[in-house]
C-alpha cells in the first residue's frame, strides 16, 4: 500500500509512523520542506496534489500554518471525489485542544477545530456515499512537547503511531471516523 505522509521522516510523529508502516511493508511517501514542499508557501496547498494523487492514503499530519492542513485535506478529498478515486483514504491529525471550549487567542487551537470539523462532515459522507474516507485522530500532548508542558504526562510518539497503523489496519467495509486520545493526568 502507498502511502503519503505530511512531515519529515526523521522526526518527531511523522518517524514514528513511518518506521511503523514500513515494517508493516508499507511504502511511504514524505512531504516536507527537506522533501521541496514548505507548508508555508500557499501554492504547495495545490501543489502537492500531483505528488500523493496515487497513495492509497494520505496521512494529513502537519501543514497548521493558516489552516492549510484543512485546505490540503479539503483539495485533495474534492480531487479524489471528481477522479471516483472512492477507495482512498484521509487519515487527519488532530489535536484534543479541539475539544476545549474556553477563550483562546492562539490560531493553532482554531486550526485543529476547523480540521475536526471539516473532517467530521466528509467522514460522514464517505459513509453514505462511495467517495473517499476520512478518519480523524485527535491526539492529547505528546513526549516532543513534555519540555513545553512540564509535570504533564505526554503521550508517546510509538503508542500514536500504533493508533495510526491500527486505522489503517481496519476492514475496508467500516470507516473510524474519529478517534480520541488522552493521556490520564493523575497518578493511578
């Protein structure tokens, strides 16, 4: 299977994935500014259409800047839709701030909101209808962000990237349409 993956394969969440699947015998494709793509360069939005039309999936994992992980997600679902390339699949990479409901002045909180959202409607969508799916896993804090968090129990990086390969890993007559996950905050 082929799959695409928003990211640099050497770091943080996107290596984890990666070492995952290909040891699964995955082939996978990584977009990233070591790859030519800068995410914060709006015409790699379209751009990167032409260079993951082909992978079974699509790994939406960053891209945050000016909710273009929502655009990429929006362009290639509509792109895949118009081509009845109705068997792929959208995996999105939320963040659980999505479920916070206090004021927030940050635009990475609105972001991964507008991802959630956008990602509920098209899941729902590839349900009823035969077009592409769409998944999306809300992820709490992970172990690359405990020094911006300190005393707050991370995630880690192997466990999400298991989560990941077990979405993909489901029968293709289901779709998880979301997927939450929170590490506990207390001592147990």
């Amino acid at each position: 299977m082929k799959i695409a993956i928003t990211g640099n394969r050497n770091k943080d969440l996107c290596k984890y994935i990666v070492n995952n699947l290909e040891a699964a015998g995955h082939n996978c494709l990584c977009l990233s500014r070591e790859t030519g793509i800068d995410f914060n360069d709006d015409g790699n939005v379209k751009r990167i259409i032409p260079l993951v039309e082909d992978a079974d999936i699509f790994i939406n994992l960053y891209a945050n800047f000016f909710f273009r992980q929502t655009l990429i997600a929006h362009n290639l679902w509509h792109h895949w839709e118009e081509k009845n390339e109705n068997n792929k699949r959208i995996i999105n990479i939320g963040s659980t701030t999505d479920n916070v409901r206090r004021g927030k002045t940050n635009r990475y909180h609105y972001e991964k909101l507008a991802l959630k959202e956008w990602s509920n409607g098209h899941s729902i969508v590839g349900v009823w209808d035969n077009k592409p799916k769409v998944t999306h896993l809300s992820i709490g804090t992970m172990q690359n962000r405990a020094d911006n968090n300190p005393g707050r129990i991370c995630l880690d990086m192997e466990q999400v990237a298991s989560y990941v390969k077990w979405i993909i890993d489901q029968p293709t007559e289901i779709n998880i349409n979301f997927l939450s996950v929170d590490p506990i905050q207390y001592d147990r």
